[in-house]
C-alpha cells in the first residue's frame, strides 16, 4: 500500500513538473510572438527625396531634357462595378505611345500613338478609356510639359497653372501630387501621385551619371531627381478609375 502511495506522489510530482515545463514553454512563445508584433509594427524608415532651396523652374528644364520614358505597370482598371487587373509595358515621348496591356502574361490589347494620331488602337477603345489610358498616361508621366503656365507659392506646395491645366507640386520632393486635366467638352481628368522610390542603378551607371550632371544643380551624391519616380499613381474620368503600380521605371535623354 505504502509504495502504490509513493508511486502516486512520484507521478503527481512528474506531472506538476512537465505542467511547469508546458506553462513556461507557452510564456516563451506569446513573448516571442509578443516581440515579433512590436517590430512589425514600429514606423519604418521611408527615404524621401529633398530638394529644398532649389528652384522648380530649375528642376523642369532639366526634365524636359528626358527624351523617353520606359516603364513596366500594374494597372487595376475600375468602371462603376466592375474591374479588371493586368499589366502593362509602356513606351513614352513627349509626343508618341506605345501601351501593351496583358491579361494572365497574355497579350490582350495594343495601342500606339504617334503625334497625337492612334495608329493602332486594338482592341479598339472607346472615348472614355482612351482619354483615361493616352491622355491620361501621357500626362501624367510627362506632366512637366505643361506650357505658358503661373507659378503660385504656398506653404508646402507649387501651383502649376494654365488655361486647361493645374498641377500641384511637392516643394520638397519636386515631384506631383495632384493634377487636373480639363477636356475640351469640359470634362475634368484628374490625377492623383503617391510613394516616391528611386530607380536602382548600377554603380557604374551612378557615377556616369554624376560625371555628366556635375553642373546640375539637381545631382547630389545620395539623390538625383531623375532617379526619383512616383510609383503609385491614380487617373479619374467620369465613372473610370484606373490605379497603376509602377514596377521599373527608366529614361532616355
């Protein structure tokens, strides 16, 4: 009787023992998780481009400079319910565009303009999205072609304005945040900029490219305007929105 006793209390006490050992295992795994949620959750860092103290008139003339732009995009297309995802490559100069759009890696329509004339337009667009999808992408990456336009100062930001056009800059960034289009049947095509990040380049390609803009007022050694893109962009027409992710972004001068 005596040792089925003790066998009884040498279990029990085995038995608080591995408890002890599963209540501290279980403490060490919320901490752990607890730790992971804190560092998940502290602000990151963003780097941001900082042009303070030099003229946007500056920092235009020497975008217009930039011949072409190429740029690979993800592009979400919206229409009252409906929408529709895929992606895009882009070709652009001032006055020519050439857009592939893609649906599951598939080619699923082309369109090319070449001074304001659509040479290829398949499958064909209707007014809306073509206006959404030429004038919208044309404007927006080249948005400092605007001409004979107002410069107004306010306290973070310069107004761009002309008889049909208004873009809003970020004095800091010298990149857009804001454009309004207005169309000939007085429709308003508006633009929305988000998230700034800078192109990656080669080493070799940096220091080229300090060689050639040493005179630039524009080039520092950490950031270079050229370099710097918004990469989120949102184009408004009438009940069309068209959201775009920019996944690579170049240009030729």
């Amino acid at each position: 009787m005596l040792k089925r006793l003790l066998k009884i209390s040498e279990i029990s006490q085995r038995s608080a023992v591995s408890g002890q050992r599963s209540k501290l295992y279980v403490l060490l795994l919320l901490t752990a998780y607890c730790l992971l949620l804190t560092i998940s959750c502290a602000p990151k860092h963003i780097e941001m481009p900082s042009y303070e103290g030099i003229s946007l008139e500056n920092a235009i003339s020497e975008l217009k400079d930039i011949k072409s732009i190429e740029a690979v995009l993800s592009v979400d297309y919206e229409k009252g319910d409906s929408a529709m995802s895929g992606d895009a490559s882009l070709v652009l100069s001032e006055n020519n565009l050439d857009l592939k759009l893609y649906y599951l890696g598939f080619l699923a329509g082309e369109v090319k303009e070449e001074n304001g004339v659509i040479i290829k337009n398949k499958p064909r667009l209707d007014k809306n999205k073509s206006t959404i999808l030429i004038d919208g992408l044309k404007n927006s990456f080249f948005w400092w072609n605007i001409k004979d336009y107002t410069l107004q100062e306010k306290e973070d930001i310069y107004v761009l304005k002309n008889s049909y056009r208004k873009i809003l800059v970020n004095k800091k960034t010298l990149l857009p945040v804001q454009q309004t289009i207005e169309l000939n049947d007085g429709e308003e095509l508006n633009i929305f900029y988000e998230v700034p990040i800078k192109t990656e380049v080669s080493e070799d390609t940096s220091e080229k490219i300090m060689q050639d803009s040493q005179h630039s007022t524009l080039v520092t050694p950490n950031s270079s305007l050229f370099l710097w893109y918004n990469s989120r962009l949102k184009i408004e027409f009438k009940n069309h929105i068209v959201k775009i992710k920019v996944k690579s972004y170049s240009v030729v001068r």
